[in-house]
C-alpha cells in the first residue's frame, strides 16, 4: 500500500510547508530592484518584520540561509580573540559555536546533555565570576531545533542582569521566530538571528538580523573584517526601502503575505495554536509508550517534538518506512542523536487534522516497523486536542450561536 499521490507530509522542523497564499504572492514577475515598486515592498517588508521580532530598532534581511545570519551577528559585533560564553543545547549551538571559533572567538561552552535548555542559573554563575568583564557576549539558541527544547530567553536576560554584565546577548531563533512567543526588545535582546524557512513559512533563502542599539554600536568598534554582511552598508539604503545588491526579490513578496498571515491570525493566536499543537504531539507519544527526548515541561517545544526510539530500534529505518509507505517526511536525529530519536515537526501553516495525519503515519509506520508501542496514540492526541478546545474556532462559535 503506496501513498504516493495525495500531499506529501513535510513533517520535518524546517523547511516546513509552504501556504497557498505565499506561494501565490511570490508567483509573479521578478521587477527592478531600484524601483518605486520595489521601494513599496521594501519598505513593507522592513517595517513589518520589527512586529514579528517585537522590536523598534532595525531588522536586517540578508539573501541567505540562517548560517550566513549567524555569521552577520558574529562579525558585526564581535573581535578576534574576544571571549563569549555559549550553552551545548543541541546539534545547531555546537554549529554556531564552531562557527564562533573559525572567527578568532574564544568560545566558554558551558557542556549540556541535549536534553534541557541553556541553564539561566550557570549563565549567571559564569557572568558573576568574570569580574573584569572579559566575556563580549552571551549567544544561546531559543529553540533548539535539534532536540525540541526552547531555552528560557527572558531568564536568561534576567541572569545577565542580575550579574551585572555588559556582554551583549545574541540569539538564534532560526526554527522558534513565528512559532514561539519571543520578543526582541522586551527582553533586551542585542541581536535576534532568524531565517525564512521555520515559522515564517517561507521557502529558504531569506536570513534575518535584528538589531539593538548596544549592538549597533558595538558594530562601529568591532575589529572583525567584513564586507557582504556589514549592517551599515546594509542601513543605509534600507532607510529608503533600497538593498545594497540585488535581494532576494520574490522571496520579499512571499516575506510580507507570510506577515499577514501572522498579524491577521494574531501573534498570540499564533503561538497559542502551537502550543496545542506541541502538547496534543506529546500526549500521542506518552500513548505509545514513548519517552519524549526534552526533560524539562518548561521548555517542551512548540515547534517541534523529538522522540526517543526504544533501544535496539533505529530511528532512521523507521523514518524511511514512514517515507516510503506513507509519503511523510519526518526529521532525522542529529550527529550525537543519529538514528537515536526522530522529530515530528508541528511548526508553521500546521492545524489539528494536518498533525492528526501526521500522528497516524507515525502510529502506523511504528506497527509496520516493528517498534515496540501501545495503539491509541492518535485517540489520545485527539482527546487531547478537544480538551485543549483547538475545534473552538471563532467560526464554531458562530455557528453554534
Ligand atoms: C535550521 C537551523 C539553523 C541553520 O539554518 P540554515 O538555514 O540551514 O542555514 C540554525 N539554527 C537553528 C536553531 C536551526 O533550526
């Protein structure tokens, strides 16, 4: 029984689907970038961009992936040699980290397990020892898209300030923008790296830097050379909704529907719906007889959950059963959790029956893998669903009324 026709589940943590509306507003003929039109959707695109962050200051959109935003966020702040401390969340702060070296940067990589997030009490400790103030900045990731575990970010300012530290916080959130509840400014981020292809439901090719005041000084001091992703030749034409070079036109189109669809559901909606999401996942996992792979019930991702095979089971085999029986893609494990746990994805344009389906091709591929399980996963999502009152829509209401 191949279910090849049909939509495929792109279940995976990003890329994550696309919606019709934004793959309709991008479909469209490529215009000149120096123009009036242009200037309108720059403009749009720029200023809309501060609502999704929640930020007053600057959003830098670069032509990229979310590895070149991180690198921005580096070389405009930071010096060779500086220090900065970093948490071992999972697979993507390692790969920042490594990133952070190969520029000259003394990483303090505080060691974590893969399976809570970055420990608010440890940032304070570490800050509160370095009294000459050796350390430049704290760089953690939100959600760490690895292990489905969101790190506590407004604590994590908290600890900072109550050390009495000047390093700058700098934070990936590549796969938690658009998903999960994060603001820029109320929690005194200095720099918000992020990307199109998570929670913006955009396909890749967009990188984001916001920007704070503290961090765009530091960028006029920093020693690090740099010239692609330099903020001030960046600055500049934005403030007339101009590019420095070509950007990535009709992905910007795609860019300002998905802030539509965003701003008309409503951020907290938004975040809400996840939520629901996330926890209905869960229910389904402990039904199976399942361990999820975060331990901490503070910081369960919205955006994803991350599932521990049974021992003796390999994760990447029943993904590829799940794949080729059901045309469903579910996430890998990474490097240290390879064929260790696999990720369901809940993140995006995602409703209750979409994950609904999604959970039956999990349940399913178990049977048919032969993965130790209890039936009853899907059943259990649903009650938990119903609880949550997700079928309470607004237009429910209205027909109930
Ligand atoms: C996906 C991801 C990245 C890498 O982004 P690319 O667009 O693949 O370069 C970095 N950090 C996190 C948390 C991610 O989820």
């Amino acid at each position: 029984m191949s279910q090849q026709q049909g939509q495929h589940f792109l279940q995976i943590p990003g890329p994550s689907p696309v919606p019709e509306r934004v793959l309709r507003a991008m479909d469209r003929q490529v215009i000149d970038h120096r123009g009036p039109e242009f200037q309108q959707l720059g403009r749009s695109v720029l200023e809309g961009c501060k609502a999704v962050f929640k930020t007053t200051r600057p959003v830098v959109i670069y032509p990229s992936s979310g590895t070149g935003a991180w690198e921005a966020a580096i070389v405009n702040t930071l010096s060779p040699g500086d220090n900065v401390l970093m948490v071992e969340t999972g697979h993507f702060a390692t790969l920042w980290q490594q990133m952070a070296k190969r520029w000259g940067i003394e990483v303090d990589f505080i060691p974590g397990d893969w399976r809570r997030g970055a420990d608010p009490a440890a940032i304070e400790a570490r800050l509160s020892d370095d009294r000459s103030h050796t350390i430049k900045a704290v760089m953690v990731v939100h959600n760490e898209t690895s292990t489905g575990v969101t790190s506590r970010i407004a604590e994590i300012r908290k600890a900072i300030d109550q050390a009495s530290h000047p390093a700058l916080l700098l934070v990936d959130t590549i796969s938690s923008l658009g998903s999960a509840d994060y603001r820029h400014d109320e929690w005194g981020v200095d720099v918000t790296v992020s990307c199109s292809q998570k929670g913006l439901m955009l396909p890749p090719g967009l990188g984001f830097t916001a920007i704070s005041d503290k961090a765009l000084a530091a960028s006029k001091t920093n020693k690090m050379p740099r010239s692609y992703w330099d903020w001030q030749e960046m600055l500049k034409p934005n403030a007339g909704g101009f590019f420095p070079y070509t950007p990535a036109t009709n992905l910007l189109y795609g860019l300002q529907e998905a802030i539509s669809m965003l701003l008309e559901e409503g951020l907290d909606e938004v975040f809400a719906r996840h939520h629901k999401l996330a926890a209905a996942t869960r229910a389904a996992v402990r039904a199976w007889g399942l361990e999820v792979l975060c331990q901490e019930p503070s910081e369960y991702s919205p955006v994803l959950t991350a599932v521990l095979m049974p021992p003796g089971h390999d994760a990447d085999r029943f993904r590829d059963i799940v794949l080729k029986t059901y045309n469903m893609s579910l996430g890998a494990g990474l490097t240290r959790l390879s064929g260790k746990v696999f990720r369901i994805g809940h993140l995006g344009q995602c409703n209750a029956l979409m994950l609904l389906g999604a959970l039956t091709g999990v349940e399913m591929g178990l049977s048919l893998a032969g993965v130790p399980h209890r039936a009853g996963g899907v059943a259990a999502a649903m009650a938990d669903l119903e609880g949550s009152g997700a079928g309470n829509s607004p237009a429910l209401k209205l027909v109930q009324a």
